[in-house]
C-alpha cells in the first residue's frame, strides 16, 4: 500500500498539470482567434488570403527551438515540432 503523503504528493502534481492544461487550451484558443482575426483583416483590406505560409511557420519553429534549446529543461526539438506542426494544421483546418 501506498504512504498517503506520496498518494496526496501526486495528486497534488496532478492538478497543477490540470490547472496547466485549462492554461494551454485557452491560450490555443485565443491563438486560434488572433490567426483568423489576420484572415479575416487579409480578405478585408483585399490582400492574397494566407491559410498556409511555410516561411511563416518555419520561422515560428526556428524561434521556439531556440529558446527550447536554451532552457534549463528543453524538450526534444521533434517533439516541439510536431506539437507546432498540429498546431498549425488545426489552425488551417479551421478555415
């Protein structure tokens, strides 16, 4: 049987990671809204439409590498990449 003080520990991880979670989806959200907010402005001011920019988003992935790989508990970069890549995907989708 488990020490009740380690059982109380983990749970207590457990919920800063939930709290984290609610974090993530809605700064996703509001990242969401901000990528069609410029698509929306793009077809309002009669600019090309972008629902894909490759230069865009790899100088995304450059930049958040770079300071993955400059923090004191970096992630591995494909894992970053393919988090990122979703990300983008799921954005596009929503057009």
């Amino acid at each position: 049987m488990a020490d009740p003080r380690s059982e109380a520990a983990i749970e207590k991880l457990r919920t800063e990671i939930d709290s984290l979670d609610n974090e993530i989806l809605d700064l996703m959200r509001r990242r969401f809204n901000l990528s069609r907010r410029i698509m929306t402005d793009q077809h309002r001011f009669g600019m090309p439409v972008e629902v894909f920019s490759r230069d865009r988003e790899e100088q995304t992935l450059d930049r958040l590498k770079k300071m993955n790989d400059e923090s004191d508990c970096p992630m591995r970069g494909s894992h970053l990449g393919n988090i990122w890549k979703m990300i983008f995907s799921c954005t596009r989708v929503g057009w």
